[in-house]
C-alpha cells in the first residue's frame, strides 16, 4: 500500500510551513544518521522499501525531501456540472448534503483510505489545514473508502469515531465511507470516473477531482504518495496565499 504511511511527519511539516517556521522544521526534523540521504535515495524510505519504519523515525529530512515523480493533472474543460449538482451524500454523521450547495465555490473531492496505522485523522486534519488557506472560496469533501489491505476489524470502530469527530470539528466535510469501484460505486464517483473515462480508481493511490464552476471545468490529480501529496498540496504556501487561487 502506497501513500498513507508518512502522514504525521508531513502533516507536521506543513502545519510548521503554515506558522512561517520553514526553518523551525529543519532544526526539529533533522536526520539523525549521516547515511540517510544515501539510503532515502535507494528507495528504504518507500512503504515498500527495506526499512521504511527505520527511516520514517531516523531519517526525517531525507525522506521528506526526496523527490518523487508525480502525474500530471488531467482536466476537462467545457463540462457540464449540472448533473453533478444533482448528486448528494451522506456526512459520517447521517446528514444528507446536496452538491448543489456547492456550486459557488471552488470544490475538491479526495478518496481516503480507511487504514489501521493511525494515519487517518492526520490525513483529514491536513486537508484542514489546506482549506483554512481559501475558507471562503474552497470547499473539501473527503470520502472515505475501505481499502482492501487496510480495514480491518480491529480498527473499524476507530475509522467510524475519527471520521465522525472530523465532521463535527472540521471546517471540511468528512462523508461516510462509500464504495469507489465496482456496481456500487458511489454516484459521485461514477460521475467524476466518467468525465474521466475511468473504469476503476486504483485504490492505493489518493485522488483529488477538483470541480471549478467559473470554468466549468473538472480536474483529476492521482498522487503516489503522501510525500507527494503534500507537496501538492502545500506548495504555494511558500509563495503567499494570493498564489492558491489558481491552485484549486
């Protein structure tokens, strides 16, 4: 499974980047081994890589800075967002939300994996920490799916508490899980896969489709993992928060 793994450091990166303290985050996330670049590069600091656990407490910096390569966006210009807000959803707490709502802002949809590694509440408090940027013209709508390596018993009852916590508390809209494949794909997603002529959504990649109504325009970005997304995500903040209009 790609993508989850790292959240906390990032998240902590970023929440350090939004407070102005980019030097603040050198000196409290450094590496604590003279090898980890080296290492970071082979590939150890990769879910899949020899010691991703290691690396993720020992060798921050590298692994945080490590390039990783990124797909390019995909957008569809000219569509019709009407039958889009015809759609609706539930919120993880039972409250029934029409996408109409939202047809005056600037919208952005995730998939989030419900996983057992306690990533998951750091995930939504990032996304959190995005939209605080634009609180006015962006909205985010995060809905979470059980990823077949990921849901397990033990930790279903927890994913249920986080997610209906970060509905309550968060300025986002955490929605109750739903399927993103199959014949029971969520109508939302059947939507968006469809603009996109998208059978299927690889389940370990995050995904973001982001719906501009100026332009009527719909925007798919794949992410390989949360390094990546983060950057994604936080990259115009060094450049001031007047730059995020024409990120979303």
């Amino acid at each position: 499974m790609t993508g989850f793994l790292q959240i906390p450091l990032a998240l902590a990166l970023c929440i350090l980047s939004l407070m102005g303290h980019s030097v603040g985050a050198e000196s409290m996330f450094t590496d604590s081994l003279p090898d980890c670049e080296e290492w970071a590069e082979r590939g150890d600091c990769d879910p899949n890589g020899r010691h991703p656990e290691f690396m993720r407490k020992n060798c921050v910096m590298s692994c945080f800075k490590k390039d990783r390569p990124q797909r390019n966006p995909e957008t569809r210009k000219g569509v019709d967002l009407e039958e889009f807000y015809e759609l609706s959803a539930n919120t993880a707490n039972g409250k029934h939300v029409l996408m109409e709502q939202f047809d005056v802002y600037r919208t952005v949809i995730y998939n989030v994996a419900r996983m057992c590694d306690g990533s998951t509440k750091a995930f939504y408090e990032s996304l959190e920490k995005s939209h605080a940027l634009l609180p006015y013209e962006l909205e985010i709508i995060a809905f979470p799916f059980d990823h077949p390596d990921g849901d397990f018993p033990k930790c279903r009852e927890t994913n249920k508490a986080i997610e209906k916590r970060a509905d309550q508390k968060l300025k986002i809209h955490v929605m109750e899980p739903i399927k993103i494949n199959g014949p029971d794909t969520h109508p939302i997603f059947k939507y968006l896969k469809g603009r996109f002529d998208m059978d299927e959504i690889d389940q370990d990649f995050t995904h973001n489709f982001k719906i501009n109504p100026d332009e009527n325009s719909i925007e798919m970005k794949d992410h390989a993992n949360f390094y990546a997304l983060m950057s994604y995500i936080s990259k115009p903040l060094g450049e001031g928060v007047g730059s995020l209009g024409n990120e979303f």
